[in-house]
C-alpha cells in the first residue's frame, strides 16, 4: 500500500533475462519496487543493482536505462 499514489497509477512489469532498456526519460516521478529477480539500474553516471525487496527512486526527466539479471526480473512502478 505504501507504493500507491494520492494520485495516479501502479503497473507491473516483467523483464526477460538481460531486457535492456536503452536511456529514456520519464514525465513523472517514478519509485520502483523489485519483486523478483534483479535488475541494475543506471542514472547520472551511477549504477544501483537491485534485488527483491529493492526500491529506487527516480525523479521525472531523469534520464536511465537499466539492464535485467540472468533470470530475469520482475518490479512494480508507481507513476506519480
């Protein structure tokens, strides 16, 4: 519960082993919630690998790609 928004929504997404998402921006603010698997993030010249139980927060208009692990991943955003 403490991912839903006052406003706006909550989508799940599903990663195949190594999914790349090239660098993109977003119009909202964004947290992430992994459920399965791992995925690493890069932003700003950083690089976070998250797990399950991990969250990453990323601000709107922050440019990021992100890669998924070996088994693949599985997260939750809420779009703000």
């Amino acid at each position: 519960m403490q991912l839903l928004p006052k406003t706006g929504s909550v989508e799940v997404q599903r990663d195949t082993p190594r999914r790349e998402h090239s660098t993109h921006t977003h119009p909202t603010d964004e947290i992430l919630l992994v459920v399965g698997g791992k995925i690493t993030f890069m932003a700003e010249g950083l690089e976070e690998t998250c797990t399950s139980g991990g969250r990453l927060y990323l601000p709107k208009g922050t440019p990021h790609s992100s890669i998924a692990g070996e088994e693949g991943c599985v997260y939750i955003i809420a779009l703000r």
